[in-house]
C-alpha cells in the first residue's frame, strides 16, 4: 500500500542538530530495500505561494496557507505491505526527532486518468532531466472557497500531462485517516489524526514542472480547487546522497528567511502582460 509521509514542525518541536542524524542514511536504506518510489524537500515558507480564484480573478500572496508548524517541509512517497511498517520507516526518520511525521494514505479515486493498481509515482521519473523548475503544489481545501464542483480533475490532469508539466499527483484520504509519528527521548509516539486542527487542509498534491513561477501559477489556477479551495505551490530544494549534510545545513541556513521566489506583485505584472499580448 502506498502513504505518503509529511514532514512538519508540529505541536512540540526540539531544536535540530544536523550531528544527531543524517538523513542520506534513511534515504540510503529506503532505497536499497525498494520501500520508496520518490521524495523531496520543500524550500522554505518565505518561498511558498498561495494561489486562489474567486469570481474569475486569479489572487496570488506569498507565503505559506499555514503557520509554520504546519506547513511541510518535504515529502516521500513509499510502497509498504502495511501501516505497521510506514510507522517504524516514519520514526526512523530524522523529522520524527525534531519534528512529526505524518503518514497519509491516497485516495485512489476509481475515475482517475491513471488505473487504480497503477502507482503514484511514474516508474521511469527518476530518469526524466529537469527541463525546468518543479515545484510541489498541494491542493488544499478552504472553506472559504466558491462552492465546491467536486469529483476528480480530469481535464485539468490531461492538459497538464499532455503539456508535460505534470509529473505525478493524487488526491489523499481525508485528515482523520492521518497516522503522526514523533520520537521524543528515544520513544517514539504513534498519534492519529493529524498533529493540528485547521480548517485547511491538504486534500492531494501534484509535482509540477514550469518554465518559472509565472508559469506554475498559470498551471494552478487552472485547477478546480483554486477556486473551491486554494493552491499552495512550494519549489524543491536540491539534495544529494553524496552531499556532506553537515556544510548543507550551514550553506542553508542563508537562504531561510528570505524569498528567492518572484513576488506576488512580479508573478501578477507578468501575468497581465501575458494576457495582454495574447489579445
């Protein structure tokens, strides 16, 4: 069965030391076991943009749609016989020490483009070249939103695959179906539901890949929940195997509490102007 696992915060966070864990080992370990089909980490808040239409107009801010403990900060996505094993993966994980894991099981709706048995993530992704930017682009629900047209997005799903932009997604059981997974003082804590209450949250996901942001928030508002709910769009922050995690953390530390992303006011410039030029 296949979960995906959310790195957050969470309610009760400890202060990271990138000399108590390293997280290529867990990866490492994954990979050699054929536990995951793929996973990322997420820049941070400063970089996140949220994109809502209402009443036709497209509404882009910058940030994240949540406060920071909980808004994610990465992603995997395994393949395990059972929820027993995500767990013991899920608290093996260096977030589940300093943070919380959250394991989420797809939904797998039956009018999906891609079949039911077939899984979630693409098997020859791992060897398609970035053409472009990609960013994880989570498909939130808000109540706020215009009323909400339900089902599957198949047209969306279609034009983007056809466009190439869209690597992989799927919508998620609901939050109550949500597993946390923390340690503390060398227990580990095994929690349901998810580790906050909020009148958002995350319904499905997909990974995108744009020219820029421009572009990602042209591919976004086309989706049906950004007018039924909001769309959080979040670009991927490199990692390697190889690389020493203890100089990442310390070249890191620069880029957090910064936006390297264009704002909101740039991305909607550009927009019009697109428009315009179209006629």
């Amino acid at each position: 069965m296949e979960y995906a696992l959310f790195y957050a915060q969470g309610a009760d966070p400890v202060s990271y030391d990138p000399a108590d864990e390293d997280i290529a080992e867990w990866v490492e370990d994954l990979e050699t076991r054929g536990l995951v089909e793929a996973g990322e980490r997420l820049r941070p808040d400063e970089d996140a943009t949220v994109v809502r239409v209402r009443a036709g107009r497209i509404l882009v801010t910058d940030g994240p749609f949540a406060e920071a403990k909980e808004s994610i900060g990465g992603y995997d996505i395994i393949d395990v016989p059972h929820l027993d094993d995500a767990i013991e993966i899920a608290s093996r994980h260096p977030a589940a020490r300093f943070g919380q894991v959250s394991i989420r099981p797809f939904a797998r709706p039956a009018v999906a483009v891609t079949p039911p048995d077939a899984r979630i993530v693409p098997a020859d992704f791992a060897d398609r070249p970035e053409t472009g930017r990609r960013y994880f682009m989570s498909v939130v629900v808000d109540p706020t939103g215009e009323p909400d047209e339900g089902g599957y997005p198949t047209e969306w799903v279609r034009e983007m695959d056809g466009r190439g932009a869209r690597h992989f997604g799927e919508p998620l059981r609901p939050p109550a179906d949500t597993t946390g997974v923390r340690r503390r003082n060398g227990e580990v804590i095994v929690s349901d539901g998810p580790f906050a209450e909020s009148k958002e949250w995350i319904a499905g996901f997909d990974l995108i890949e744009a020219a820029d942001l421009v572009e990602a928030v042209e591919i976004a508002a086309k989706h049906p929940m950004a007018r039924s709910g909001l769309i959080e769009l979040r670009p991927l922050w490199p990692f390697a195997l190889d690389d020493d995690h203890f100089a990442r953390f310390e070249r890191e530390a620069a880029e957090r509490g910064r936006r390297s992303e264009p704002s909101s006011d740039e991305v909607l410039a550009a927009l019009a102007s697109l428009t315009e030029a179209a006629g």
